[in-house]
C-alpha cells in the first residue's frame, strides 16, 4: 500500500471480501446506528436482520445473513470510506466503529519486541531520554532471543529462574513468557471510534505512540467469526510510572480505534489467514513532514489467537454479548523524531494507517482526548435508538 492519499483502505480482494459493519446513517427516516453488510463491494443496511453486530455474530447463520439478507443500498464501500475520511459528523452516512455492545479486551506483551519495550517503559520509569541506555542495557542482561521462548515452558521457567538470580525479572516478562497471558480491559461497549475518526491522547503524555493491532470478533460461546484492524493508543510515559496505572492509559476518550470492517471467516478467509498476516503501520507527521514505517508479522506472535481467546473466556469468564479482542502489538516505534536518544512520540495531526491487504486500512488522526468529539452514544441511546426506529423484536 502506498501514501495514504491514494491509498485503498479496502481489502485487496473486496470483490469476495464478506464484511460487516456499522454506519450512521443522519438522514431519511434512519437517523442513528445501522448494521452493513458488504457485498461485492457494494454496502447494504441489513439492520432489520441483526440490529447490532453482537446480535449478528451470535447466529449460526452469521455468513448467511450476511451474505443474502435483504437490506438497502447505501452506495460502494470506497464512496463510504471517502465520506468517512472526511470526519464530518454531519455525513449522511459515515462509518463507525464494527462493534456496538461488545466489551472491548486486549491482550498485552504477546510479541518480543514489545515485551522488550514495556520493560524498557518500566526500567526507565516513564522517562524517554533513559529509554535507549535501558535498551542496551537490558539487551545485554538477558542474552537471549525472546521470540524463541515459548510462553510457559521449561525453558521460559529456566530463563526467569536466572533473570530472577540476576535480579532483572519483571512484571512484563512474567505475561510475556510466563503460562498466564496478559488480559485486560481496553475500552467500554460503545467507545471505540472507527475509520476515519480523531483519537485520543491525554494532555499529561509526552511519551506515547500507536499499537497496531489485528482485533478479533468473538461471540459469547468464544467462536471467533472474524477480524479487524485496531489501534490501541498507548502512553508510554504514565504507563512506565506504575503498571497500576495502565487503565488510565488506556481507557480515554478516543483512545480506541476500530476498523474499518470486521472480515467474517469463510472459504476465503479464516483463522488461519489471521496467524499468516502481515502488519503495516505508517504515520504521517502534519507539523513537520515525519514519516514512520514498519510492516510486522503475526507469525512472530508468542501466544496462538485461539489461545489468547481461550484465555478470556471460558468456564472462569463469560462475556454473553460476545466480545473484541486486541491480540497485542507488533510493533514498538522507536525512531527518534524531536531529539537523538529520545525515540518516537505523537505529535498532533499525525495521521495513523494501520494496514494489511485481507483486512484493508484503518486510518485516524491524532489530537487531545479532551478536544474530540465527546463519547454520548451509550448502550441505553442505542437501544432507544433501534427502539423508536422500529428495529427491536
């Protein structure tokens, strides 16, 4: 994929592509949330079939429906994301983020690289211009390869028995290659901001960046029925400070993005295209032209996405509007953009392209948490929305 002014933020093959997704639709008796389906590349309202995506993933017939329901024409898929790109609330219709109900999760510290960089965060207590002298540091201590380790093996209880001797075991590396995955809250039911959208940093971060990610769709019985792109903001700074404070860093105004579509699994693309995909992360500096670009690989993950889904939910959680799923970060910018030693931090306007050809591109730009649009649209406005629209059983 190219620049992102003439990039296609849709799946290489739409042509066979099953999406869905959720549209704002702000006029012609429609006013409110509508669920899509994308055929063709061709976009359809089928919200009289499932009214919110969590109720369409629990269906046996998910891909049915999708497929074949009848719902009304809203235009190609590429004239939907070009009206998207323009973040105009006032669009007739625009994209949302894929997901409504669904609790938003996300798994943590499952690549080496940013094991590496969370403890980096942590050794350096949250200050970047300590970063680098800790990254050699750390390089040098551990000795070894952590992408070879399998996460709870003898040999990963072997090597935390000897980083433990040498007083270098940390929180970070305990869910990076210990037997219990990191799992945590990202977001709430409602909040994540879609393709196109601003999102969010808080003021008091100096030292922070984006997290691509692949996201999974999961429906209350765990069956996993598809993926997405998303972009789980994170604040390097305040994180690094106390990892008691990662639900500040994580859990803001915008600070999650989803998008554009979540791909159902079918023949042409199931769990297995997700363990082989590629990553793409760009951003764009609008104040001073910096580029940033690196493509990572989900076959370098530590921890199968079935796993990390088994992990969540099971006898000991259950999740009865389904869920999202964040599979972790693959990629830990650390090129020095204001300051040599100092590594990569947002600046505002950035734009962020997160890519890969199955699943298309998730584009945003970044700005204040306190400056965006304000989350209002809950889970009670959206019941009362389908309500009065007519679009409740």
């Amino acid at each position: 994929m190219t620049a992102s002014t003439d990039m296609n933020y849709l799946p290489d093959d739409i042509d066979r592509a099953l999406l869905v997704g959720r549209v704002w639709r702000a006029s012609g008796g429609h006013e409110g949330p509508s669920v899509v389906a994308v055929r063709n590349g061709e976009v359809f309202d089928i919200t009289s079939s499932a009214s919110t995506t969590a109720d369409l993933f629990e269906r046996d017939d998910a891909v049915d429906v999708a497929r074949n329901a009848p719902g009304e024409h809203l235009g190609s898929a590429a004239q939907l994301v070009a009206a998207s790109l323009a973040n105009d609330a006032a669009a007739n219709v625009r994209l949302l983020a894929p997901c409504d109900v669904q609790p938003i999760k996300a798994c943590g510290v499952t690549f080496a690289v940013s094991l590496i960089e969370r403890v980096i965060e942590e050794q350096a207590g949250g200050d970047p211009a300590k970063a680098e002298e800790v990254r050699e540091t750390i390089a040098t201590v551990i000795g070894t390869d952590l992408s070879k380790v399998k996460p709870g093996s003898e040999a990963a209880a072997r090597l935390k028995a000897e980083l433990e001797r040498r007083g270098a075991w940390s929180q970070y590396m305990e869910v990076g290659i210990g037997p219990d995955a990191e799992v945590f809250s990202k977001s709430q039911a409602m909040s994540s901001v879609g393709f196109g959208a601003d999102v969010g940093l808080l003021a008091a971060s100096t030292w922070n960046n984006p997290e691509p990610e692949i996201v999974l769709a999961v429906n209350s019985r765990a069956t996993i029925v598809g993926a997405t792109l998303g972009n789980d903001v994170n604040l390097r700074d305040i994180e690094g400070r106390s990892a008691l404070l990662l639900g500040k860093c994580k859990d803001n105004n915008g600070s999650c993005a989803i998008g554009p579509f979540v791909r159902l699994f079918d023949g042409d693309f199931t769990l297995d295209s997700v363990r082989r995909a590629s990553v793409a992360l760009r951003v764009e500096g609008a104040d001073d032209g910096f580029l940033l670009e690196g493509v990572s690989h989900m076959s370098e993950i530590s921890r199968d996405p079935a796993d990390l889904v088994a992990q969540t939910c099971g006898k000991h959680h259950q999740y009865p509007d389904g869920f999202m799923l964040f599979l972790g970060t693959m990629f830990s910018p650390i090129k020095d953009r204001d300051t040599k030693g100092g590594g990569f931090t947002h600046h505002l306007g950035d734009v962020v392209t997160i890519s890969t050809p199955q699943l298309g591109a998730l584009r945003n730009t970044v700005q204040l948490s306190t400056q965006i649009t304000p989350w209002t649209f809950g889970v009670r406005a959206l019941y009362a929305n389908l309500a009065a629209r007519g679009l409740l059983a």
